[in-house]
C-alpha cells in the first residue's frame, strides 16, 4: 500500500511541474526579455539587435533589452545565456565568428551545438576587400599578381585572430596560394586609421563600415565574398566571377537560446522573428547596413552553424592558427 501511495505522490508531482511548464509556455513572455549581444556598443551586431528588439517587442508585448556583454570573441556574453534560466527571457544575437570559437579555444565554458538551441537566422551578408589606394591593383587577378611578385612583404589588417575578416583573408590566401603577413588589430575602429594612412594593404570589412570610404575615394573596392553581388555595392565583383574558385565567406547573424528552453517557447520566437524578418522597414534598415533580412527556420539555422564549425576548423588549420 505505502508503495502504491509512493507511485501516486510521484505521478501527481509529474502532472503538476508538467502543467505548471505548460502554463508558463503558454503565457510567456510574462517579463522583458533580454537580449545579450556579446560585443560592445556600436558594431554591426549591436545595430542588428536594436533593430530585431524593438521589433519583437511590438510582437512579444514585452521590451526586449538589448544588454552588451562583450569580450574574448562572444564568450563572455554566450556564457552569460547559456547559463541563464532556459525559459525564453534570456537570448543571444551571435555572428559567423560563432562557429569559429571552437577552433580557436582549446576549453569552451560550453557547447557550441549541445548547449544553445537556435531560434532563426536573422541576416547575412558579404565582407568587401579593399586596398589602400597606393595598391596598384584594381582587380582581384591584379592584386593576385602584384602580391606574387613581392612574396611576404604584403601586409593585411583584421579585427583579430580568428575573427571573420581574418578568415576570409586566409581563405583569400589558400586559394590563390597568396604569401601575406597578417596583423591583427583590436577591433575595426583600430583597423581604419591604419588602413587609411596606407600602413597596412588590404582588409576584409562590412559593407556598412568600407563602403563610405571607398565612395570618398579613400580606399579602393575590388570584390564582395559572397556568391552573389552585393545590392549595396553592385560595382564590386564576386570572388568566383574574378576567377577563385570555390571562393565564398558570408557574413551571418542570428539568435540562439539556452539549449533547455522549452520546443514551444522556441517555436513562438522563430514565427515572431519571421514576421519581423518580413517587415519593410527591419528589411530596409539592414539593407542600409548591407545585410539581407533572412527569414527560415530553426533547423535551417541549426544546419548552418553545423556546417560553418567544420569549415572554419580547416580554414585554421591551413592558417596555423594553434587554439588558445
């Protein structure tokens, strides 16, 4: 009989935590819900979270905040979510550098696919190679031959070892079996001053951020790395059509949630986002920023990061960039 009762008290504990997750799915979001972007203020991923926040939470019927977490390459940030209560009021916008954090740091404070559950992708977009005017060349097979000719002595910028402009470079370099030195900077605001004092050559950049100066003449705009132009600078060649094959780095950005949130709380964000995704004037505001609003579903985004560790691992490899 004591037994009997034991099994009563256990089911009656199971159905009252199920119904009591059923309720709180059913009525979130109950509170703000935050949304941690893992850099500093300012930079294309704090533009992006501003933009998807204050159209969520004309959807969600709560604020969204945005709260910068930045430091060591989105870990300090996506450490923070993933040890946040998985209930849907704590998110996480990331970049393509995302799936390159496994290659480059020996021990995680987490699991990269295990321990966020994606929400959606929320937009994507080329990096721009440019060159400082003093650079001879005008095309990508013009900068290919003029950086064979001077083995070594060519310099490139990026925003840190690891970082999606370093990686598009040395992709850049392994295709076209290129001999550059990289330096690495801390951040693009660092970058700029030397980049246009023509003390370093060639940078990969956003859209938002070159595309100015390249329109004042400062620097010179040879390609986009994406497979198809660039509708913000539609002057500017693919990669593949300047004759490297196989060549494509895209820019991406999306958002994830702490891996133990609930499938319905997961489902609502996704279908909130997609609206959000399709407004004119979100589409719009990134579009001035050189993105492409990139509706889809979770297992899409999901596929996506799955398919981007694996690339950017080799990627290091051929760089010899040894984990930290």
């Amino acid at each position: 009989m004591n037994f009997l009762v034991r099994i009563a008290v256990v089911a009656a504990a199971l159905l009252a935590a199920g119904t009591s997750v059923a309720q709180s799915t059913a009525s979130y979001p109950t509170r703000p819900v935050r949304l941690v972007v893992p850099f500093a203020p300012g930079g294309t991923n704090d533009a992006i979270a501003r933009i998807i926040a204050e159209k969520l939470a004309l959807r969600l019927g709560q604020p969204v905040v945005v709260d910068n977490r930045g430091g060591a390459n989105m870990v300090v940030g996506s450490e923070i979510v993933v040890r946040a209560n998985p209930d849907g009021h704590t998110i996480l916008i990331v970049g393509a550098g995302y799936a390159v954090n496994p290659s480059l740091r020996r021990k995680l404070p987490y699991d990269s696919l295990r321990d966020f559950a994606p929400i959606g992708l929320v937009a994507s977009g080329p990096y721009v190679m440019v060159v400082h005017p003093s650079v001879p060349a005008k095309t990508v097979g013009e900068f290919i031959a003029w950086v064979r000719s001077r083995p070594g002595q060519v310099n490139y910028a990026s925003t840190g070892t690891g970082s999606p402009p370093h990686l598009a470079a040395e992709l850049f370099k392994v295709a076209a079996a290129l001999d550059m030195q990289h330096i690495p900077y801390k951040g693009g605001g660092a970058v700029l001053p030397d980049l246009l004092g023509g003390r370093v050559s060639l940078f990969f950049g956003s859209v938002s951020t070159l595309k100015p100066q390249v329109q004042a003449g400062k620097l010179r705009g040879i390609a986009v790395t994406t497979k198809k132009r660039s509708p913000a600078m539609p002057e500017l060649p693919t990669f593949i059509e300047s004759g490297v094959k196989g060549y494509e780095v895209t820019g991406w950005y999306g958002l994830l949630a702490p891996g133990k949130t609930p499938p319905a709380i997961l489902d609502r964000l996704n279908r909130e986002l997609q609206q959000v995704l399709n407004d004119a004037d979100a589409r719009k505001r990134l579009a001035r920023r050189g993105l492409e609003a990139a509706p889809g579903t979770a297992a899409d985004f999901s596929a996506l990061i799955r398919s981007e560790i694996p690339k950017w691992a080799k990627v290091m490899q051929a760089a010899g960039v040894k984990p930290e």
